[in-house]
C-alpha cells in the first residue's frame, strides 16, 4: 500500500482521536506536524552501509554484583546484569507477598509451615527446611522436611546448647553455622549427616519467644547476607501466624478435651460413638460400650480435699487408658464418671474386661491415697444386642452400673476402715 500525503495522514487521525488515539496527542499533533516535517526535510538522514571491518576484542566478564567505582552512565553498559537484578526482585517480590497471604489465612499448623519451605526454596536454596519450638525450655522440632530430617526430627534442644539453642536464647541469627554442634548430633558416630552449613533466625511472637527456624545446606558456607534478610523478613510475620496458630490448635482441643484428665469429654465421645456405631452397623462387627463410676470418691474429697480428688481422677484416667488396648476409646463424661468404648468386644468377654478396668482404678487409687480408698462400679452394653442408638446404648450401659454399684455394695468384703487408709496416707505424706 503507498502512503498516504501527510495532510491525508492527518485527516485520518483527526477521524480517529478519542477512539484509536488520544485527544491530546492528536492536538499536539495538528498544530505542530507541519513544522515538524519542515525541519525534517531540512535535516536529511543519511543512510550508509554497516561496516565490517571494525575488530572487538573479547574482554574481561565483571565481577558479580555493582563493580566499585562504576558510573550509571558505564553500569548501564551491562543491560543483563541489570536485567537479571530485575528479575530476581521480581521473583523475591513476589513470593513473600505469596508467603505473606499464606501466613494470615492458614491456621493449621503443619500446612502452613509445609507451604513455606515450599515457597522459601524459590529463594533460599536450601536442602532441609526445620522450625524448632520452644517447649518448656527444649526445642522440639514441629517441622522438619528435606535431607536428614529424621535425624533432625529426634532432636530436643535445650535453650542455649547448640546452635539453634544459641539463637533461640540470644535472639540473633546465625550465619553458615555447623549444623553438627546440636545436642544429640555432635560426636554421636552413629548419627551422620552430609549438611555442611545452617541458617538460623529467631522466631518471636507478641510476648514471648517461639522458637528457631533454621534451613540447612550440604554446601559448606552457602548462605549469604541476602538469604539472612529474606528469613528475617518472614521471620516476624511467621512468628505470628505460628502464636496464632497455636492458640487456634488450643482451643480447638480444649472443645473436644477434658481439661482435668486429659481424656476426651463428652462432646468427643458422643462424635466418637456415632462413628463407632455406623462402622459396627456397616460391616456388622461387634461394640461394647463400659459406663464406670468411682465408689468412695466423694469420701475422698470430703476427708482429703478436692486437690487430692483432682489428682485421683488424674491418676484414674492414667491407669484406666494403659489397661486398655490402642483402639479403645476412654473419655471423662464428667464428675467421677467415665465411659470407654471397645472395638470387637462380645458379652461373653465382658468379665474379664471389667476386671481389668477394676484393678486399673484400684492401683490409681493406691498411688494416690495409699490405700483401698476406691473401687470400681462398671455397666456394659453392647452392639449389636442393644441396638444401634448411641442413647440406648449409653442408658442401658449406666443401667448395668448402677445395678452393679448395688451388688458390689452387699457382696464385696467390706473395705479398709476409712480412718485406717487415711491415717496410712498422712504417714506418706510425712515421709515425702
């Protein structure tokens, strides 16, 4: 196509100004393009061929970085040097705005932390990723993942010892350390590890310190300056989204915890039931479900006081979950009363059961009060025989108890005097 005479040209853009082009640049145009083209004709290029016979000798490739004593003008010589810087704080960019999103909207511990080290190697090449927390002055790992991270995850440090311990106590970070100066590690021939050099800060919440995060190289001194000020840029907000996420785990187990025994509570055995219950129904497998009940219990307050009742129940939930098997369920319904579920268990076992959940009590009893203070009442009811309600279930299981509470009233030798077994306990209590 030929091209259109300059006057036609601008006919054209006029035509076009506030939808193709904007207004403002077709005005400048239309009141300058006349001069503009004079002054171009005036002043002719002229065109020539390249030439060929220039020699360029190869030279020396700069050092890393901005050469000492470069002007811009002689910097801007080396447009990759600077696009690469570009690039890299492009990426590091966003990637902790990436982290900083995943940090205020996860809560669950282990995810958040399994998506920062995932995040944290675009930036910092590491081998293994490891977050230390503070638990009654040790540091125990919460995380660990990458090279050695068995040997890592076996690791309590004492704050102060080692090298995560030295950071966590003086809350400064540690560049290229020796990740073999870790109690537990140094000196321990059968625990051998190729990671050369570690990169630790602290991590600090609101009040109080947290813990260490540390990231570990199989390169000896691989960590720079720069890998330090990108950690300690996320430390900060890891420590809060990790003091958040330990509250958050902290409340979600004091719903569904006991906060004396450490047993389930009622809300959890209810949930556990209902799941018991449909396995039971779907795959027609047997249930019993134990409803247990302290006998001289309150005797125990009234004479001795709620803190040794309080340690009693401790030492009963202790002994009453060691007697049972893995896949028994024990919970506190509250008071002295307590229920275990147990998987495969048939009414012709329920003897024998309720034997081993009597002396379980009985030794609990014994390590506290020093005596034959309580004993045991136990009710069982059973799936399928009883049906499959958890209500029924748990009613028909309280019934039994209460019947067995009576038979054990008439039939069992009469216990220790009360006067007897508390004068036993004041003897202990002088001698510890």
């Amino acid at each position: 196509r030929r091209a259109l005479p300059i006057d036609k040209a601008m006919e054209v853009v006029a035509g076009q100004s506030g939808i193709s082009y904007d207004p403002r640049v077709v005005e400048l145009l239309h009141k300058h393009y006349r001069e503009w083209e004079s002054r171009s004709r005036a002043t002719p290029i002229e065109l020539g061929r390249l030439s060929t016979g220039v020699r360029i000798e190869r030279g020396h490739a700069p050092a890393a970085g901005f050469e000492a004593g470069r002007s811009a003008a002689a910097s801007s010589l080396q447009p990759a040097v600077f696009l690469s810087t570009i690039a890299a704080a492009r990426q590091e960019a966003q990637v902790l705005f990436e982290l900083s999103q995943d940090l205020v909207t996860s809560l669950a511990l282990n995810e958040m932390l399994s998506v920062v080290s995932v995040r944290l190697k675009k930036l910092i090449p590491f081998d293994t990723f490891a977050v230390y927390l503070n638990r009654d002055g040790l540091l125990a790992p919460e995380f660990v993942v990458g090279d050695d991270h068995r040997l890592f995850s076996a690791l309590r440090i004492p704050l102060g010892q080692g090298l995560a311990g030295w950071v966590a106590e003086n809350r400064k970070p540690i560049v290229n350390g020796n990740p073999s100066v870790e109690p537990g590690y140094l000196n321990d021939a059968t625990k051998f590890s190729v990671l050369r050099s570690a990169l630790a800060v602290p991590l600090e919440g609101s009040t109080r310190l947290l813990g260490t995060l540390v990231v570990y190289s199989a390169e000896r001194d691989l960590f720079t300056q720069d890998h330090l000020r990108i950690l300690l840029a996320i430390s900060s907000k890891l420590g809060q989204s990790i003091e958040n996420s330990l509250k958050y785990q902290r409340a979600e187990d004091n719903s569904v915890t006991d906060y004396l025994t450490g047993l389930p509570n009622a809300r959890s055995l209810f949930l556990r039931l209902e799941e018991q219950v449909g396995h039971c129904r779907k795959h027609n497998r047997p249930l019993a479900v134990a409803v247990c009940d302290l006998d001289g219990f309150k005797s125990v307050n009234d004479h001795l006081g709620h803190v040794e009742g309080n340690r009693l129940l401790q030492s009963v939930a202790v002994k009453l979950r060691e007697s049972c098997r893995e896949q028994d369920y024990v919970a506190r319904m509250g008071g002295d009363e307590f229920v275990v579920l147990l998987p495969e268990v048939t009414p012709d076992m329920s003897a024998s059961v309720i034997q081993r959940l009597k002396l379980a009590t009985e030794e609990a009893g014994r390590l506290v009060c020093g005596g034959r203070l309580v004993s045991l009442s136990a009710g069982l009811a059973f799936v399928p025989e009883h049906g499959f309600e958890q209500e029924r279930l748990l009613a028909e299981a309280d019934r039994q108890m209460y019947r067995a509470k009576e038979a054990n009233r008439s039939a069992m030798d009469p216990p220790e005097p009360f006067a007897a077994s508390l004068a036993r306990f004041e003897r202990i209590l002088q001698v510890h």
